[in-house]
C-alpha cells in the first residue's frame, strides 16, 4: 500500500502541469538560447570540416562495428567447428560395436547412403578399394547424426556439415544423393577443404578457413571452416562446416551503412569474397551465384583474378592500403563517382570488410544548412519566448478553473456509481456546468435504469427459455467430464424411470442399446478429442420396462481446461425421434414394395417384348425375302400386301423399342456418357436419314442453321434418338405438301436445337399432357400410326444430357419443337501467373495453414474451403496444380474430381489427394496421394514432380 498523501485535483494538476511541461521547456529554453548565442558563428564556419570528420569518424565505427559483429558470427561458425572435431575424434576413439549401416555399393565400387532416413549422407570413393572401405569407421560415425542435425539448425549461416577422411570416405549432412554429384574416383585428400587442414599448412591444428570455392556437393561458391581430427599423430580426417556465398551476402545485405552505401568482403589476399548488386554495377562485377559443378567435382575452382582489388587499376592503391594498415578510410573513384571507403579487419580470419559510400550524399545538405542556419534560430528564439510567456499565463488560469469545475461533479458520480453497485438502480443525478461530466451523471443515471430493465428481462427471458426447452425436448443434459457425472432435467428422468436426475456416465450407458453404445461412446469421444465442435448421436434408450425408445441427442462443449485444452463441461438436449423412426421405418418398406413392383413390371414387359419379337422377326424377314421375290410390274397387288405388311412390322418393332427404352429409364435412370459433339452435322445426318420419308409424305424439308460449327455436351445416339423421333412426329402430323424445318437458335447460353413443321397444331389446353406416357391427346382412333411415348421418352433423355425439351404450337397453323442442351464455349485464355498457381481445397484451418507454409516456395497457394465454391473457381481459372481433400462441405471431393475430369478445361489438370479416409479399392484419377497426418518432405517432392 502506497503511504503517500493524496492530494487535491488543482494541486494535482498545476504540479503534474509544472514537473512534466514548464520546468523542462523553461531549461531547454535557456540551454538552446545560450548554446545558439555562444556557438552559432563557430559551428557556421566549421561546420563543412566538422561533418566531413564526423562522417568519417561514423563511417570507420559502423565498419568496426560490423567487422566485429561478423567476427562473431564467423567465431561461432569456428566454436561449432571445434566442438564437431572434439566429437568425431571421441566417435573415431570409442571402439564399441555398432550395427554396420546399410550402403548400396554401386558398379563402380561406391558405397553410398541411397535413401534419406534423416541422417547424413555417406560416401565411400571407389579411389578406396570396396574391400579395404573401413565400414566399422562409418558405422561409428553415425553417432555423429544427432549434434550435425543440431548445430545446421541452431546457425542459420551453416550450410552443410561434414567429415573426409583420410581413405577418402565423405559423410556429410544434409543427405543429398553422393553417388549421382560426385565423381565416383574422387580423390577428397586433394581439395583445399582437406588439405589446408594437414600438418603441412596448419602446424598447430586449428580450425582454419578456407577462399571461396566452388563446392563439388553442389551447394555453390561457399568458404569452409575446416579442422584436422587425429587420432594420436596420424591424420584420420578433416571436419568442416560450409557457408555458402548467398548466406554471407545476405548478413552483407542486412549490415546497417549510412547514407546509403553498402558493405563487402575482402579475403587476406584481397579476393572479394562477398558483394551486393550495388557493388557488382559499380565494380562491373557479377556475384558467382550462377555455376556448374562439372568441373569442380573434378578439380578446385576459385574466384577468378577479376576479383582481387590489386589486380585492378582503380582499386590497386585502396588494396596496398588495406594491405599496409588493419583499418582506415580512403576515397577511390568508381564508376566515375567519388567513394569513401572504409575498412576494418575481422579478427578472426584476418579478412576486411569494407563500407563504400558515395562522397556527394555525405555533404549534401551541407551548404543549404549554413545559409539558412541564423535565420531559424532566430526566428526559433523569438517565437519560443512569445509563446511560453503567454502558455505559461494562460495555463495558470485554466488550472484553476479546470480543478473547480471537476471537484463536485465527480464527487457526484463516484456517489452515483456506487450506489448502482449495491443494486440502487434509480440514484439521482447531479447537474454540471461541464456538458461531458453533466452527460455523463445523465448517462450513469440512464445505465443504473437499463441495468434494472436487462435485469428483471433477464430473469424472465431465463424462465422463458427453461419453459421452452422442457416442451420442446424431453430433456436438457450437463456432462463434468471430470467426476463423470451427468445431470438431466425435464421429463427423461419420470419417463425412463431413471433413478435421479443426476447419475454417472457408465450408469446412462447401461441404458442404451448394445448395438448403439459404440456409436455414442465414438461421437462423444470425437468432441473431447477436439475433431469435432458440435455432438449429434441417434440411439436408443431402454425405459424402467426394457422397451427401447429412438433419442436424437445434440450437444457441444461449453468449458475448456485453460492448461490443457481438454473439454471439461459438455451441454445439450434429448428429443424424442422415435415416431419418426416408425415412420422412417413404413416409409422404407412401402419404398421397397414399390421397387419390388416396379421390377416385377420391368421383368412382364422385357417378357412380353422377347415373346412379340420372337415371331414379329419371323415376319418382318420372310415379308423382306417375298417382297425381294414379287415384283410391282408383274403383281402389283402382291407388292402393296407386302409392303402393308412391312410397314406394320417395323411400326410394331419401333413401337416394342419405344416401350423398352420408356420401361428401362422407369426402372433405373442411365447415366449417359456426356461428350462434346457438333449439332449442325447430326443435324444434317438426321435430315438425310428421314429423307425418303419426307420424300414419301410429298414435303419439303429445309434448314436454318449457321456456317460455323456449335459443339453441345450431349450423348450423341440419345440426341439423334430425340432428333428422329421430332422429325417422324414433324413427317407424320404434317399437311399434305407441307414444310419442315430445321434450325438453331441461341437462348440463355443454351443452345436450342429446333423442329417446326406446318401441321395440324396442338390445342394449348392439351399441350401440358403432350409429354406424358401413352398419351396421343385424341389422335388414338385416326390412322396415323404411333404409342404416344415417344415425345416421353425425348424429354427423359434431354433431362439425363442436363438439358430441356419444349414446344410452341398453334392449332391450325403448325407446332415448333425445340430442345435445348448446354453449349460448349470457346476455352478463355488463362491469366498469366509469374509462379506456378497451386490451390487446396480443404475446410480444415490448421492443414491450410500447414500447407501454404510448406509450399510458399514453390508456388502461389490459395485454399478454398468449400466443394462447391472450388468447383466454379476450378472451373473459371484453372490452377497448375489442385491439392484436394476428399472429406469437402456441400460437395465431396471425389465427386468434385469426377466433374473436372468432364470438363475440357480442367480434363487433365494435376490432381494430389491429401486426406485421412482410407484409400478405396477402385481408386480415383489423381497423380500423387498422401495420408494424413502429411510427410512435408514428400508432398514437395511430389509437388515438384508435378509442377
């Protein structure tokens, strides 16, 4: 508790006003008018010197500075190096067993590691003979995985880690494949990341770097931290630890230089070792980030001389300077621009970083500040006085006021709010002359009265609720998955003659019905797992007499451990569904017996129609075979019997067909085989087929359609089929020399394919049963053969190709039949992506999550959450690549696939299935699947492969 005294509001606020503002600006006041009064004219005059000075003397701290911090980096590198070589020669010492590790020996006698398992990666040269390969020195070196694994990990500057040894075996992590990058003779004693490290070049055994060199495991141009490990004094091997030229850059890139220059990195022998796009245009350099390793797996390959500052005419006197002393600053010209360079030594490898910075950006500002310097201090000391005389009087007055107009009103709120917290809704408010704190009386009054009205609705709203949720389900339920007990209210308990409204978990369960216990134990274990947010479970129960009654039980998590996250208080209701399972249940059987009759139905007609073709063959080909044999000139007669004959027997057969085709369809819709197909040639082709048919009939047949070819998704048999059928009824319900015509319209991007003929017409009170089964509309008695199902089975069959079927007809004048099928659009063409496009479709936010991380380098990831919407999206733009879970909302992921595969524009889009249902036995269409939980790894591999 705090012991000082409170005081007064105006003490309060005059002395926080006098601490915080006026002492402090009255002293910066007098300190910025007498420094301005002593030091203008000197620091005017001295002021181009001064900053020049300054310039340099920040210039040559930020290259310290940055060398040192450089040298850190570069130390911990060394430390890690040290620490790695400690560890190999204790792994090389320790001569206990260990299981020999699985190599592949290849032809040319290379062991090697051909699997990544986590580990490094092992390569055995065939420069040692397969049978002289040390494989218990391997097997030991596998001890080394786990600190390799830690230390690439804990410096992000490490590109890879390994060890040579003397027999030239390589082990080196992270695993790539050795035997397809290096050669398989590879001699390792002969590259400078071994032999730098030998008693030759390094005496005293200590870590030591290497220049920059192309690396030959394919990691690009990169320097080496390498240190001899002996076993007493023989030479066993070298450790090393890379870091690659892009790492070094990108600690260059992020170093802090002023006045926008930019740093590099000079090796002891003057070699640029690192430097930025800045650099390489004013130094007409290019980074040697662009490289093939053909040859440096065969030999070593360094920078080239292009890169040393002494070779070069314009930097020849910075690098004798550089060489004579460990640090300074020096102007060189490049590019033709004046640059100040300066540069300092990194204690550790005796390398030189250096600063450039462009001289002009360093005195820019300088001369305008000097002109204008005694004007705006002036001016500054004259409007500073003006105001804080006048700031001062002014805030002495309105302390005062201020502190007498807050005493009493807020002495009178704090009243107010008290008196609501002990329930005193109705306190009376006090008037001030401040309209804030007098709205805000008003408005404390007007709160204690709206929290006495939300009260007493409260109260009634919780009675209402009760009420209502008692008749609208038999009970409402509370599960403490701590002590296990469940609490229910309502009419369950007197019902089901339970022993107490509270009872434990086990005790309800024994109530329900065996077959059902899994399924309930499952869901709720599924909601306490946290795989799903809401409980619903259909089960029985058993009453106090042993009949089981159906229960629909909904529920969801209402607590939470706030530590664990487990589910601790679970709430929810019973409704009583168990006369709708008896309906279900009636429903089902009456369905079963309307299928069992509608089989019996389709089994009498197939009978009927194999009874009635048997011998209507008979007929229709012995008519055939005298027809041939009668000819019309010697027994007229004879040939119109025949011919009689013929055409009652093909109506008979057509008439059969029709009746199979309607039956079937009754029986069990088709799925057609959509396909594109050309309207305007099936047109033509149908027109030719009925020709002699028109012929016949004395009419004209004529056509309207496009030159250019229109593709519709249909099933072209069918919709030769309805065409046919439209053209007989256009032939047979026609006048005598009347007109027939074929044409295409375009309506609502369908397109309508049209069948108009100038014939008896259709009364329009009769034109809605014109489509039912069987139904001729009074034309039974007439002579114009037909079953009436045809015009039944033409709208079936436009339904199943997802189109329509239509007409317009006028008696007296003539019908106009028309179907209408989806076109078939031009393909738009895609939009240009700088990257490949990959889309997931998942609903689950934490695997969306996990994969955009993961494949953000690879490619744009967008996630859709929903089938439905991935569909039109698919389908509009398509991506490069879809990765698709099966378990989607509103569409499920197979049948989201299945419709892409119809369309041409996404028919051969790469597909990844990433899901947890378990693989069916037919399989889907996709290039890649992995189960979840997802192999990272693997999903980039495939995700490549891919793309």
């Amino acid at each position: 508790m705090s012991l000082k005294t409170p005081i007064g509001i105006r003490q309060w606020i005059w002395r926080a006003f006098v601490q915080s503002a006026l002492i402090p600006l009255v002293l910066v006041e007098v300190v910025l008018i007498a420094t301005y009064l002593l030091t203008n004219n000197a620091i005017r005059d001295a002021q181009t010197e001064h900053l020049r000075e300054t310039a340099l003397a920040e210039l040559q701290t930020a290259v310290d500075r940055e060398a040192r911090i450089i040298s850190q980096q570069l130390q911990q590198v060394a430390s890690a190096t040290t620490q790695f070589r400690n560890f190999t020669a204790r792994a090389l010492e320790d001569e206990s067993t260990e299981p020999l590790p699985q190599l592949q020996l290849d032809p040319r006698g290379v062991r090697y590691s051909p699997h990544d398992d986590g580990g490094a990666a092992s390569f055995y040269s065939a420069a040692t003979a397969p049978e002289q390969q040390d494989l218990e020195k391997v097997a030991r070196l596998r001890r080394l995985d786990p600190l390799m694994k830690e230390l690439h990990a804990g410096n992000p500057l490490i590109a890879s880690l390994y060890f040579n040894s003397w027999d030239s075996y390589n082990h080196i992590y992270p695993w790539f494949n050795t035997a397809e990058q290096y050669p398989s003779d590879m001699d390792i004693p002969s590259y400078n990341f071994y032999y730098l490290a030998g008693s030759w070049h390094n005496p005293a055994r200590r870590v030591v770097w290497t220049d920059v060199y192309l690396d030959p495991a394919g990691h690009g141009w990169m320097m080496s931290a390498i240190a001899p490990v002996y076993l007493d004094d023989f030479l066993e091997g070298v450790s090393g630890i890379d870091i690659t030229v892009n790492g070094i850059l990108q600690q260059i890139a992020d170093l802090r230089v002023p006045w926008g220059g930019y740093a590099m990195l000079i090796s002891r022998d003057l070699n640029i070792m690192a430097l930025p796009e800045a650099g390489e245009r004013q130094f007409g350099l290019d980074e040697l980030t662009e490289h093939s390793y053909e040859e440096a797996i065969r030999r070593e390959i360094f920078k080239p001389e292009d890169f040393n500052l002494g070779r070069r005419p314009e930097t020849r006197g910075l690098a004798h300077a550089i060489a004579a002393q460990p640090e300074g600053v020096q102007r060189v010209s490049l590019d033709g621009r004046q640059q100040l360079v300066a540069w300092g030594t990194v204690e550790q490898t005796d390398w030189h970083l250096l600063t450039v910075v462009d001289e002009a950006e360093v005195f820019r500002q300088t001369n305008t500040l000097a002109s204008h310097y005694r004007q705006i201090g002036y001016l500054l000391i004259a409007g500073l006085l003006l105001f804080y005389l006048l700031f001062f009087a002014y805030m002495w007055l309105r302390a005062r006021q201020l502190s007498q107009s807050l005493l009493a009103p807020i002495a009178s709120i704090s009243q107010m709010m008290g008196q609501i917290g002990q329930r005193q809704w109705r306190s009376q408010p006090i008037a001030s002359d401040i309209r804030e704190l007098d709205d805000l009386a008003q408005h404390t009054h007007a709160i204690g009265g709206q929290l006495e009205l939300s009260e007493a609705q409260r109260s009634q709203a919780q009675e209402r609720l009760e009420l209502v949720l008692e008749s609208a389900t038999e009970s409402l339920w509370e599960s403490d998955t701590r002590n296990g007990t469940l609490h229910v209210r309502g009419r369950l308990p007197a019902r089901f003659g339970l022993p107490s409204s509270q009872l434990s978990q086990a005790q309800f369960l024994q109530r329900v019905h065996p077959r059902d216990e899994p399924r309930v134990r499952a869901e709720m274990a599924r909601m306490l797992m946290g795989q799903a947010l809401h409980y619903e479970c259909e089960f029985r129960l058993a009453d106090a007499l042993g009949e089981y009654h159906w229960l629909l039980s909904r529920g969801r998590v209402i607590e939470r451990d706030p530590q664990t996250g487990e589910a601790t208080l679970l709430a929810g209701t019973h409704v009583d569904i168990d006369a709708l399972k008896r309906v279900e249940q009636d429903l089902r059987h009456a369905t079963q017996q309307a299928q069992a009759a509608n089989e019996a139905k389709t089994h009498l007609i197939s009978s009927i129609s194999h009874e009635l073709r048997t011998p209507l063959n008979a007929i229709l080909g012995f008519a055939q075979l005298m027809r041939m044999d009668c000819s019309p000139e010697s027994n007229p007669e004879a040939a119109d019997y025949l011919d009689e004959i013929l055409l009652a027997s093909r109506h008979l057969n057509q008439l059969l067909s029709d009746i199979l085709d309607w039956s079937s369809l009754q029986a069990e819709r088709p799925r057609l085989k959509l396909e594109p197909v050309e309207i305007i040639a099936l047109m033509r082709e149908c027109a030719e087929l009925v020709a002699l048919e028109v012929k016949r009939h004395g009419l004209q047949l004529s056509f309207d359609l496009p030159a250019k070819p229109i593709e519709v998704l249909a099933e072209p048999r069918r919709l030769r089929q309805v065409l046919l059928n439209l053209l007989s009824n256009a032939i047979k319900y026609n006048r005598p020399s009347g007109q027939i015509l074929l044409g295409i319209e375009t309506v609502a991007g369908q397109v309508r394919l049209l069948v108009e003929d100038t014939g008896l017409g259709i009364d329009e009170a009769q034109q809605a049963r014109m489509f039912e089964p069987f139904q001729r509309l009074g034309r039974e008695s007439s002579n114009i053969q037909g079953a009436g199902i045809g015009l039944s089975l033409c709208l079936e069959y436009a339904k199943l190709m997802g189109g329509s079927i239509g007409v317009k007809s006028e008696l007296g004048t003539g019908s106009l039949f028309w179907i209408a099928l989806p076109v078939i659009e031009a393909q738009p063409l895609r939009p240009i992506h700088e990257r490949p496009r990959i889309v997931y479709a998942e609903d689950d936010p934490a695997s969306q999550l996990l994969v955009r991380k993961a494949l953000e380098d690879l490619g744009e990831v967008s996630v859709i959450g929903n089938g439905r919407t991935a569909l039109e999206q698919l389908l509009s733009d398509p991506p490069d690549l879809l990765l698709l879970d099966l378990n989607l909302p509103e569409l499920p992921g197979e049948e989201l696939l299945s419709l892409l595969r119809r369309a041409p524009a996404t028919r051969d889009l790469p597909v990844i299935i990433l899901s947890a249902a378990p693989e069916k036995a037919g399989g889907v269409d996709c290039q890649g699947r992995l189960s979840k939980p997802l192999d990272l790894d693997e999903l980039r591999r495939l995700v490549r492969a891919c793309l």
